[in-house]
C-alpha cells in the first residue's frame, strides 16, 4: 500500500493507511492539531456476565471479545479520559469528533467529554429498522444509539454542511434522529468461517451522513477504533483522507481487504449543496464598481410594484427612502427585513433578471 503524507512541521501524518497499536500509544505519536474530524466507535463496557441465548436454546453472536471488557466502571473511565484527551491534541482548532455507543457507556462517555474541554453541538439517535429483539422479555428492545458530535472547544468554528445534509433528506432539514439498519447482508463482513468479522461493524449509510455532513474533500478524518474499516471505505469513497488505528491483527487485514476494493467517485461527484452562509460575501456596491449596474439605474421588485434608482456609493433611492437594497426593499413593502437580492430586479435586452444572478457571477469567478 502506497501511504500517502501530509507534512506537519518536522514530523509526517501517514495518511490513508492503517497504524497498528494501543490506539492512546498511537495517537499520542501523532503529530498535534493535524485532524480534520474524529469518528470514534470506543469499546462499550457491555458488562455481559454468561452467554445469551435465543428462545430455542441457540446461542447469540454478542460483543463479548476481550477489548470490551473493563475490570471496573473506574477503568473504564480512566481509558475513556486517556483516549479523548488524545484525540483532543489531534484535533486542528476548527476540528469536531463524533462518539457514537450504547446505554451502556455513552453517558460516561458524554461526561468526560465535557471534562476534557469538549463543546457538545449535538446528541444524534441512531434509530435501527432492524434491531436485535430482546430474547429474555425483560427489558425494552435496544432499537438505537446514540452518537455525540463535539467541536473542540466552546466557540470553535466547526464543517456542517447543512444544505448537504437538507439534500440528503430530500429537502427537509436534517434532524438528530436517523432511521438507518444495521449492518447485514452483503455489507456484514464474514470471516472464512463465516461468522461476523467484527460484532460491531457500523454501516457505511451512518458515515455517510456523518462524514457528508461535518467534512469536506480533502479533510484528514481519523478512527481510533477502525475494526474493520468502515470509516476509511466511506473516507475513501468520499475523497476524505483517513487514519485507521487498529491493535487486532484480524481486523486489519479485514479492512485492508475492503478498502482496497473501494473506488472513490470522481471529483464532480463529491461536490455537495453548499450552505449559503459559506458563500464568499459580495456587496451590492461592487456591482456598481465593476460597471455590472449603472449609478442612476432603475431596479425594479420581483413583483413589479416598486422602484428605486441604483446610486453611486451602492444604496438605493425610493420615494424619499434611501439605504441598502435590504432597507429600501423593507421600507417599500412595510416589512421588518428583505433580503434585497432575491427582491430587486434589472433590466437587460427587455428582459427583467434578479439581481442575484449578477452576485452569482461574481461568486463563480472568485471560485474559478
């Protein structure tokens, strides 16, 4: 596998392959501030005590490998402040993290969290089509997880691609409860005796969202829990770069072999609907400036009903009103805002054109 690097001062962050080792150890080999995002699916402390079985006696395929077992809920505390405190020294200062788990630990988890400097922005409840029934009828079937999303630090600017997201959810904005199924099917890795190669394995439709949703291309995101590479296969896809750390020998491979069988989408694929607010800013005035409206140019409503003349320091006139193309379009329409750019129109061959269109051009030609 080729690695490819990304420079960090003296030291060189190995992307797109996967670091084996204590994930603490690795992390804190690292160089700092050189993460774009955190996915982390940490050991959930499960406290199973004997085996569970079906009602017809036969036994269930549950998480109870030695890396979820923790002597105490004090050792596991004490891992959970370890590895986050890790994870925070990666994080660049627009960076964010995601923790996903259970009732079982993710309460515990959201505590220190907040301890070690993190800003909570949402809790997200993975709500499963497909959840494990409760085989003994003695408590609720467990039909959801929950996942933290944190930025860095209380004011930090974070990514959140919000109208990517309203697209995802055909045009409706997204909201913090996702009905997705568990992972099955041709997605399940098996391994060749044809168990499940990891009882945890998250599906790629809930890094979908997340990594559609809070990254963009090019962004460096890590899993200090890879498994078997779920993260990296929807990085890769996504044209993310990813750092997987994984210390199971069997879980590497497993995710070496997946991954090298995904193909990423072309460029023109990975563009999503980007949020308004995340446009570069143009003012009205440098329509004027660059001759686009003239000074003593008539706009005219989107409705037709009234008119001010364009002036030269980018305000409008009207009917003894003047200001911006939001406060004369306001005034004339007795309302407490407008947004000037969607409301004032130009004329152009006898055509009657927003001018938004004209701050569009600009926008594409600061992109270009």
């Amino acid at each position: 596998m080729t690695i490819k690097t990304k420079s960090h001062g003296a030291a060189a962050l190995p992307l797109n392959t996967i670091l084996a080792g204590d994930c603490i150890e690795v992390m804190n080999g690292l160089p700092a501030e050189s993460v774009d995002l955190i996915f982390a699916d940490p050991p959930y402390n499960l406290q199973l005590r004997g085996d569970l079985h079906r009602p017809e006696g036969s036994r269930v395929d549950a998480c109870d490998d030695a890396w979820d077992q923790f002597a105490s809920f004090e050792a596991y505390d004490r891992f959970t402040a370890e590895w986050l405190a890790a994870a925070r020294r990666l994080l660049k200062p627009t960076g964010a993290i995601w923790v996903i788990g259970s009732y079982h630990n993710i309460f515990r988890v959201g505590a220190t969290l907040q301890n070690e400097g993190f800003w909570i922005l949402n809790d997200v409840v993975w709500r499963k089509t497909n959840p494990m029934p409760n085989f003994r009828g003695k408590r609720f079937t467990n039909a959801h997880e929950t996942m933290i999303w944190a930025s860095k630090s209380q004011g930090a600017k974070y990514t959140f691609n919000y109208e990517a997201l309203k697209s995802l959810n055909d045009g409706i904005q997204m909201r913090s409860d996702w009905v997705l199924p568990i992972c099955s099917g041709h997605e399940r890795l098996k391994d060749d005796d044809g168990n499940k190669a990891h009882p945890t394995q998250k599906p790629e439709g809930l890094l979908h969202r997340v990594l559609v949703g809070a990254t963009n291309p090019g962004d460096v995101v890590l899993d200090p829990f890879f498994g078997t590479g779920t993260t990296g296969a929807v990085a890769k896809m996504l044209g993310r770069d990813y750092i997987g750390i994984e210390r199971d020998p069997g879980y590497r491979a497993a995710a070496e072999k997946r991954i090298h069988a995904v193909r990423r989408y072309d460029r023109e694929a990975l563009r999503v609907s980007a949020s308004k607010r995340a446009e570069p800013r143009v003012p009205f005035g440098q329509l004027i400036e660059r001759g686009m409206l003239r000074p003593g140019e008539v706009l005219t409503s989107v409705n037709g009903k009234a008119a001010a003349k364009v002036r030269a320091d980018g305000t409008l006139v009207a009917d003894g009103v003047n200001g911006s193309i939001h406060q004369v379009g306001a005034a004339l329409e007795g309302a407490p805002s407008c947004n000037g750019w969607t409301y004032w129109c130009f004329k152009r061959d006898g055509k009657t054109v927003p001018i938004d269109l004209l701050r569009q051009q600009i926008r594409a030609e600061t992109s270009a």
